[in-house]
C-alpha cells in the first residue's frame, strides 16, 4: 500500500503535445502521447499531492480528484502555467511543447495556389526556462528526449534552465519514449548525480522520479 507521503503538497505537471494552429483545419504537433505525464499526476495524487495536470490534447482520461486543465498551443500552456505557478510547491514538466509556431494562425482554411507554400515559423517562449528564472524555493523537473549525447545535454539543461533535477531519455531506444507503455531514465540533478532507472512501466518511473521529489522537499 502507498504512503501518503506527498499530502499537503501542490504539484504541476505538464503532459502531452502541443498543438500549433497553421489554419482551423491544420496543425504542427510532435508524437508524445501524455502516457509519462499522466502517470506522473496519477501517481503524485494518490501519493496525497493536490495535483494540477496542464495538457495538450492526448487520448487518455485525466485521473479523477485532479484539478484538469487541458489546452492546445504552446502560448496556452504558458498562460496557464504561469497562472498556477505561484501557488505550486513542485513543477514537473513533462509535456512535449513545441519550439516553433506559424507566424500567422490564418482565419480561413488555406486555399492551395500555384507553386511552393512556405510558412514561417517564430520561436515560442521557453516555459521551463522562465520558471527557472522565477522558481525561488520551488523544485522545478524538466524532462530531455534525446536521440544522441543523452546525457550531456541533460546535463547542460540543468544548468541552463535552473533545475534540481531532469529525466532523461534516449527515445531511439526500444521500449523508450514517445507512446510506449514504458521507458528507461537517467535521473541526474545538479551535482551531476546520475541515477538509471532501467526499462520499467511509466508508472514505475513515475514512483521514481516522486521519491526523488520527495528528498528534496
Ligand atoms: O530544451 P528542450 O525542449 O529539450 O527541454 C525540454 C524541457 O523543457 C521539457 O521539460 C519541456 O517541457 C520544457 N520546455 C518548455 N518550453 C519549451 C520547450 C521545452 O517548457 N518551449
């Protein structure tokens, strides 16, 4: 039986894609299914964390007794990030957010025309980043999919982006990453203390990466 060690404290998590609107009929989004994000709420909420889950669209039921907050773009998940940040003991974000959105969201659906289309794509905010810049006593978790030099560049994030800790994966592993039911993780901190979770159920790697949480509270 699980322990109530989380109770009485607040926990953000992100999950799932974002989606960036081209035209109402069309979209930019990347493969992540919200399997680690929501396992991560599940788990933190019956572990007695009063829990936020800001998501993109995925195809899995938010865990009941969370407060939902479901949106599309990244510019979305930003506001509501940053509406609930200052009330959160811990943030984790895990959601797949995009690094680019059309310049023009265009109000009727793109006719085509003669020739190439080209569409310009503008930088979206980092939310981690601006969260590390403001974290103060809170305990910020980014999240690293990687197809090469996994660990290096966590490493890098860390610093970068004001973390105490990230989970890293390498997503060209079998059994690792986007869709899958499980993963294999590095969790490394800021001493550069590396810790491999090998292949386990995202709920597992959930339960991991809270105890880990849950030291540093
Ligand atoms: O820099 P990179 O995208 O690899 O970092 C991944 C981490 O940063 C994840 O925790 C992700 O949720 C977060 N992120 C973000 N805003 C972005 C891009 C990534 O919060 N625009």
């Amino acid at each position: 039986k699980e322990k109530k060690d989380l109770e009485g404290k607040k926990v953000l998590i992100t999950a799932g894609p974002t989606v960036e609107a081209i035209d109402p009929v069309r979209f930019i989004t990347n493969h992540s299914s919200g399997k680690m994000g929501y396992a991560l709420a599940e788990a933190a909420s019956k572990r007695g964390a009063s829990v936020t889950l800001v998501s993109g669209p995925t195809k899995i039921m938010p865990p009941s007794n969370i407060n939902f907050v479901p949106i599309k773009s990244t510019l979305d998940m930003y506001d509501a990030v940053m509406k609930h940040f200052p009330q959160q003991d811990v943030i984790i974000k895990s959601a797949a957010v995009a690094d680019y959105r059309p310049q023009y969201s265009a109000e009727k659906k793109i006719k085509k025309q003669e020739g190439d289309l080209t569409l310009t794509l503008v930088r979206n905010p980092d939310i981690l980043f601006e969260l590390g810049q403001i974290k103060e006593g809170k305990i910020l978790v980014g999240f690293a999919a990687e197809t090469d030099h996994v660990l290096e560049y966590a490493k890098e994030k860390i610093l970068k982006k004001n973390l105490d800790f990230i989970v890293a994966n390498d997503v060209t592993q079998e059994g690792a990453g986007f869709g899958t039911d499980t993963n294999i993780v590095y969790l490394i901190d800021k001493t550069e203390n590396i810790t491999k979770i090998d292949k386990s159920s995202k709920t597992e790697i959930a339960h991991h990466i809270l105890n880990k949480v849950k030291e540093l509270l």
